[in-house]
C-alpha cells in the first residue's frame, strides 16, 4: 500500500504509470480523503495556469508580423 | 565580410520534412515565419514583458543561424529552437536570490507527512484553493517564484504539450531529472497558493 507521502510524489512527476501503479494510486486517492484534495488542487492549479498561460501569451497577429520582418532583415545584414 | 546580400533561400521543403537536414536549413524565411510565433509566446510565457521576449526571440534567431552547424538534425528544428530559446532566458534573467532554494521545498512538502508518510493535518479545501487559483493576479506571483527550469519545463509540458523527449532535450535533462522538476515546480505553485489563502483567513 502506497503512503500519502509517496503518492503526492507520484502525482506530482507527471509521469505515466505501469497498470498497477495506476491502480494502486486510484485505490489510494478513492479511500483517502487527504490525497483526494490534493490531488483535485493539482488539477485546479493546471486549470489555472492554462488560462493565466493563454491570456498572457495572446498575441497580436500584427506584432508577430513585425517581429518577423525585424528578424529577417537583421539576418540578411548578419549574411 | 562580404557586403553583398544573399538571397533568402526559399526553401519551402525544409518545413514539409519531419526532421529538416542541414542543408535544408539555410537562411531560411518560412523558417522563421513559421517559429517565430510560437518562440515569441514561449518567451512571453516564461515571463519576460513584450520588448524583452522580442529581444528574445530575435537573439536566439541570431544564434540559431550562427549555430545550425551543430545542429545535426537529431531533434526536430522545434526542440532545437526552443533549446536555443532556454539558454538565452537563462543568460538574460540571472536567477533570482530570493527564490526558495529546491531542498528548502523538498523538506516543506516532507514536513506535512508524519515518519508513517500520512498527512499530520488535512490540504487546504479544494473549494477555497479553486478560488485563489481564479486570481490570477495571485498565480501569477506564485509562478514568479519558480526557477526558470521549472517554468521552461511546466510551460512547455502542461501547456505547449511538447514530448516528454523533446522537453529533455531541450532543458539537457534526463527523463527522470524531468520528473523531478516538474514535482518541485507544482509543490511550489501548490504551496504558495495554499500559503497565500491561509495568509488571507489570519488576516
């Protein structure tokens, strides 16, 4: 039986688990309340980090033009 | 050094091959209009403010054309890209002291746990985190206070979704090494958020 120490590792390596691992750390996250809730944190923290993520990287299609253009022409004169 | 121009190779296959060769990869115009959104956003999301991803991405194009003898056509042009883009973001934002060294995160991730690995007291109520984690304002602190491999890691694997392969190579770590920066980067965001809500109730 996995220890709630050893199951937050898991949780938090991003890792893709064998058949029993995965079963073994389901049967944990079922009984256990505790690693339930973090468990159900980490997957909040992903869902606000997607959006935070995306605002911060929206772009202006016009600035990324430009961008490219800067860089082409610096490369042509480096050539 | 030569003052004439050469042309842009408009080398349009070079995009359409899964792994371009070097030969292939020249000074190479649909080159860059193909990468260069996506590298500009990368910098974007490693936190550097507007001027200075431009800036970014504009040096790590430099150094890409400086470089593409080295690069032997082993990763996709990608992986490589964004290798490059890593190393500058590591030479332009030297790290900063203040951030919690990793073993410090190690033993507060290791201290909620009792010498049998149970919890000593419960996580923060789902309900209450999901509520600081819709603060942006409050991630975006806690993001702040990763190391820049964590981030360069987290950003490319929970939101680009590159290949377990192509983030290894392109911070240089291994498989296993990967997994441990990606532990560490979530206890930290985890426990900075859960940290800043307790800081709230005391107030």
């Amino acid at each position: 039986m996995l220890t709630c120490k050893e199951v937050v590792r898991l949780l938090g390596s991003g890792e893709k688990f064998t058949l029993g691992r995965r079963a073994g750390l389901l049967m944990h996250l079922f009984m256990c309340k505790h690693c339930a809730r973090y468990s159900r944190q980490l997957k909040i923290l992903k869902q606000g980090l997607v959006v935070l993520f995306k605002s911060k990287t929206e772009v202006d299609p016009k600035v990324v033009k430009e961008l490219e253009e800067k860089v082409i022409h610096t490369l042509c004169k480096k050539s | 050094m030569s003052t004439q121009k050469k042309p842009i190779i408009k080398s349009v296959s070079s995009l359409e091959a899964d792994k371009p060769t070097v030969s292939t990869l020249r000074l190479s115009e649909p080159l860059v209009r193909e990468y260069t959104a996506a590298l500009f956003k990368g910098a974007l999301g490693l936190g550097f403010l507007e001027q200075g991803a431009r800036d970014l991405v504009q040096s790590v194009w430099v150094t890409f054309f400086e470089i593409q003898s080295k690069f032997e056509g082993r990763s996709h042009v990608r992986t490589f890209l964004f290798g490059i883009l890593y190393n500058k973001a590591r030479e332009k934002r030297r790290e900063d002291k203040r951030l919690i060294p990793d073993e410090d995160i190690e033993q507060l991730v290791d201290s909620h746990f009792d010498e049998r690995g149970r919890w000593r007291s419960p996580p923060l109520d789902p309900e209450k985190f999901l509520q600081a984690a819709q603060t942006m304002k409050l991630i975006e602190e806690c993001l702040d206070g990763l190391p820049l491999a964590q981030r360069m890691a987290f950003c490319l694997r929970e939101i680009d979704e590159h290949g377990t392969s192509d983030i290894c190579k392109i911070l240089d770590v291994t498989v296993t090494n990967l997994g441990v920066i990606l532990f560490r980067a979530k206890a930290r965001l985890r426990e900075c958020i859960e940290h800043k809500v307790k800081d709230r109730e005391d107030l």
